[in-house]
C-alpha cells in the first residue's frame, strides 16, 4: 500500500466523526433527551478511557513479559510504567488545572460575594462553558484518534493490508459515535452552534488519525503510542467527571444509567468489528 492510499485511510477514519456533530444543533424543550445525550456521551467515554488504557497498557505488559522470561530487564519495565503514569497523570491534572484557572478569572472581577456560577463566565457566546467543555472533548477524543492512526499507519507500513482496512473500518464506526460524544454538552445550551464551530471540533476530534497515520507509517513507537494514549486517557477521564457532574444535577438518576449503559454498549459493539477480525 503506497503512501498516498495509506494516508487516504486515515482520513476516511477519522472524519466520520462528523457525522455525529449535527447533534449539536439538536433542541428540544424537554429535558429527557438533554439528559440522555448526556449520559450517553458518559457511556461512550468511559469505553473509550477503558479501550485507550488497555492499548497504552500493551507495552508495560510485554516489558514485564520480558522480565519473567529473562529477556529484558527491569529498566523498560520502568521506563514504560513511568511513561504511563506521567502521561495519565498529566491529561487529567492539566485540565484540572486548567480549571481552576478559568474559575480564577471568573471570580476576579468585582460585582457579587462569591464564587460566580459557571453560565456567568464573562465570555462570548461561542465560548460558552457547555463548548469549552466539548472543546475538552474534542481534545482528549483527537489524542486518542492519534493513537489509532499510529495503528493504522503502521499495520499499512508493514504490509498488511487487510489489518489496515479493518483498523480503519473499525475505527470509523468508533469515530461516528465519539461524534455524539463531543457534541453532548452543547445540546442543552440555549443557543445553538454555529456549523463553523461543530467543523472545528470535528478537525480536533478526527484530524488526529489522519496525523497519526502519517507518522505510523514513517515508523512504529510503542514510546509514542504509550505518550499520547494515556495523555487521551487522562483527560477523557477528567471529562467524565465534569459530565456525570451535570448529569446527576438533572435528578434524573434511571435515564442516567440508561444512557450510561447504551453508550458503553454501543462502544463495545462498534469495538467487535475490530476484534472479529483478529486486531
């Protein structure tokens, strides 16, 4: 496969996850649906934490392998546990932090006793609370579609075609439904996104497979597979957290669970396309 069908691929994989930004202009003046989008933005989340993080964990496991067969020793064991944790410590700390600097400025100006609620940030309309949050999304969902790129890129570099053409088969059904994921917290905003801005989520979101393909097929890292994963997972995982936050605010615990349970659903079976072929 030359170069050019290999980077072809990657595109196609990665920009299916466009198909579900429209949902974003979604409006309905019942809450139900609100809460459900949510709570299946959780559910497709927390897949992919579990999916990213079993992947980033593949190398770790392999340099222990190693260790116990006396093959290796105990410094790439270290090396990639060290690798793992920083990267997973830093995607979820960074956010964090990030958080309680945009708290900061959101208390500095005068007007009222207190911390100031989140919908009273002084800021534009585009960058409303509900779309720094999908912006957040949409970062942690690109770095863990970088990692599939690398895959794609790499399986296509050493010649296995088939494997390349599943990986991107398999990834593209991923990328649709991490679409709904980004998009869930702009469905309960009272004013709707521009087209403008859903294509620029889609760009964070999807561009990265098609990077990760360039770079997977220039030449394999497990350093830099590991890197990116858990940094994708770490702030996934903060995501998560801000998400089930707004959801347990709706009382609505049974459609959270519902939701919760149809998004981990859909991402283990789009995940079976991959798996049945022997990924």
């Amino acid at each position: 496969m030359d170069t050019a069908q290999t980077l072809l691929l990657g595109l196609v994989a990665g920009m299916t996850i466009l198909l579900g930004l429209p949902l974003g202009r979604m409006r309905s003046s019942a809450p139900g649906p609100r809460v459900f989008l949510n709570a299946l933005a959780i559910g497709i989340l927390v897949f992919l934490v579990w999916d990213v993080l079993s992947h980033a964990w593949e190398p770790v496991d392999a340099a222990i392998a190693a260790v116990r067969d006396g093959s290796g020793g105990v410094g790439a064991v270290i090396g990639f546990g060290a690798l793992f944790l920083g990267g997973l410590a830093i995607g979820l700390l960074s956010l964090a932090g990030y958080e309680g600097w945009m708290a900061g400025r959101a208390t500095a100006p005068a007007g009222g006793p207190g911390a100031m609620a989140a919908t009273e940030i002084p800021s534009s309309r585009s960058w409303s609370p509900a779309r720094r949050l999908a912006l957040l999304i949409a970062v942690g969902i690109g770095l863990h579609n970088f990692g599939e790129g690398l895959a794609i890129g790499g399986s296509a570099a050493r010649g296995d075609i088939a494997l390349a053409t599943l990986l991107v088969v398999g990834f593209a059904l991923h990328n649709a439904t991490e679409g709904f994921g980004i998009v869930a917290p702009l469905a309960a905003e009272s004013d709707r996104p521009g087209w403008g801005f859903l294509l620029l989520l889609g760009l964070i979101g999807g561009g990265p497979t098609f990077l990760g393909t360039i770079v997977g097929h220039a030449f394999n890292s497990d350093v830099l597979s590991v890197v990116f994963l858990t940094l994708a997972a770490g702030s996934i995982l903060y995501v998560v957290v801000q998400l089930t936050g707004v959801a347990l605010k709706s009382g609505r615990r049974m459609m959270l669970y519902q939701g919760l349970l149809a998004g981990l659903a859909l991402g283990f079976v789009t995940d079976m396309v991959v798996s049945l072929g022997g990924a």
